[in-house]
C-alpha cells in the first residue's frame, strides 16, 4: 500500500510539471508578442496534448537515482516534426526538422536551451552515423530521445512534439507574426517550394500560418 500510495505522489508531480512545461512553451511564443487571454488558453491547451509518452517508461536510463519531477532538475526534449497528412492520414516515417533541449536547474534557478540543428551528423543507436532528423524516421520519438542521450550524456526527462499543422494553428491563433524578409535568396527560395502559393516582399509584414511555416522552412 505504501509503495503504490508512493507511485500515485510521484505521478500527481509529474503531471503538475508537465503543465509547468506547456505553460513555458505558451510563455515563450507569447513573450515574443502581445497576446489576449483566449489564445493563451488556446496555445496551453495546445501544448498539453502535444506531450509524447515514451515506451522506456517515465525515468531516463540515464539517471542513476529515482528521478523526482518535484525536486530534481529536469529536461525537456521539444521537437517540430515533418508530418503531414495525405488522404486524411498522418504520413509514415516524418523527420524531427526542429529540435530544441530544454535544461531547467532548480538550484541555479537557470532554464538553458540548446539547438540540435536537423542536418548534425550523429551516431543513431542501431543505424550508425547519419543526420539527426533521420531518428525520428527510422524510431520516432523513443529513437530521438536515445540519440539525443547518447550524443549530449545527459537524461530526457520530458518530449513535446508539434507538426506543420499545429504550427500554423498557433500562428493564426496569435493572428500572424511579425517578421522581416531581408534576403531576395529567400523570397525565390519560398515561392520555389511553395509553386508560387506563398510570395513575400522585403521588409516587415504580418505573416499567417501558411506563410510563417514557408518561411521557417527555408
């Protein structure tokens, strides 16, 4: 009784960190601009359902003691897949095209985050060296995680994924963003990619779902 009245505490914390992540990554793209509360509501709820369970379990096997979400610092593995959906299905086999560590040191009170570009060259467990977005096609999130572990030697303690569509949901939800188009190299390089559906104009513009993921992708 006391062992399983011990697992059902540790499981109350781990949920309440997982809301204080999807809170973090709401914070973070509303820091970047003035948003309403309906789409802070919007954008957490979002974020919740995009944490990914993992078939190792909830504890790293890098960690070497019980991991306690309620005290112990912490990790979170963000990830923008390449999955879109073809006749109504997702698409088999996406590659992870953004991938973000997240480093929360509770006695630093530091929250750290390091970029894992798509195109590192790394050793994949059970592929050998290739570029890191080809982990997730070849095992999804759980193959990710173990290269992200192997390569960095430190645990995952949490993965958040989000697809192309999510992107532009948030987006629009925040009713466009700002960005500024300086390259002309950019501008040919998206109306290629989209076949002429998306074309920008130098300077500052209010870009929409669509047109933010054209230009993130370049």
């Amino acid at each position: 009784m006391e062992e399983r009245s011990q697992r059902r505490k540790k499981k109350r914390r781990l949920k309440k960190w997982v809301k204080v992540v999807a809170g973090l990554m709401a914070f973070l793209v509303i820091a970047a601009g003035s948003v309403g509360a309906y789409a802070f509501v919007k954008l957490n709820n979002a974020s919740k359902e995009a944490h990914v369970s993992l078939a190792r379990g909830e504890q790293s096997v890098k960690r070497i003691k019980e991991f306690d979400p309620g005290k112990d610092s912490f990790s979170v593995l963000l990830l923008g897949i390449d999955a879109r959906e073809k006749n109504g299905e997702t698409v088999d086999q996406a590659r992870s095209d953004a991938n973000v560590l997240v480093t929360f040191n509770r006695k630093e009170k530091t929250a750290k985050m390091l970029s894992i570009p798509r195109d590192a060259y790394v050793n994949i467990p059970g592929h050998g060296y290739d570029k890191f977005t080809h982990a997730h096609a070849y095992g999804g999130v759980d193959l990710t995680v173990k290269t992200v572990e192997q390569m960095l030697d430190i645990p995952v303690d949490y993965v958040v994924e989000s697809n192309f569509t999510a992107f532009e949901d948030v987006v629009n939800e925040l009713n466009g963003v700002k960005v500024t188009v300086k390259s002309d190299k950019v501008i040919q390089q998206i109306k290629k990619d989209t076949k002429g559906k998306v074309v920008l104009q130098k300077g500052t513009h209010t870009l929409d779902g669509e047109e933010a993921l054209a230009y993130v992708r370049t």
